[in-house]
C-alpha cells in the first residue's frame, strides 16, 4: 500500500511541476512569494496506470503549495525510515 501511496504522490508531483502554466513568477515580474495565495490554478494531471487519461484539478496557490510540502514529507519519510532485512 505504501508503494502505491508513494508513485501516486510522485506523479502527482511531477505532472504538476511540468505543466507550463505552473509558473512560480507571476506577470508584473514579482515572485511566488509576493503571488496571491486565493488564486485559482488549474493544472491537468495524467490518471495512473494510464497513458491518455487526464483529470484537470483547480485548487488555490495555497493548496498546491501544500500538497506539494505533504508530497515532499512522504516521499522523505519513505526513504529515511526503510525497513532493514534481516535475510
């Protein structure tokens, strides 16, 4: 269930960080810091064990920059605390 729980959440990530309209700059030049936290993003995200199925999901800046925080958490989490084989 972990493995699943963890490719879901690299592609995910990934999908979501290579849409071109994921910009972290916003157009008066200000960064991602100064950016608005209610502004809705939508971003199209590959449905797993598929190559053509997408799913568009709008959430707020705020949301995707949590996710991705969460997303980064586990994907940490899962590879400092492995369990040891005793074979």
């Amino acid at each position: 269930m972990k493995i699943v729980l963890f490719s879901a959440a690299l592609l995910v990530s990934g999908a979501a960080a290579a849409q071109p309209g994921s910009s972290s700059a916003s157009p008066n030049g200000a960064g991602a810091r100064n950016a608005d936290p209610n502004e809705t993003i939508c971003r199209n995200v590959r449905e797993t064990g598929s190559m053509l199925s997408r799913s568009r999901i709008c959430k707020t800046r705020a949301q995707w920059e949590e996710d991705r925080r969460t997303t980064r958490q586990n994907i940490d989490r899962a590879q400092t605390n492995r369990p040891m084989s005793g074979n």
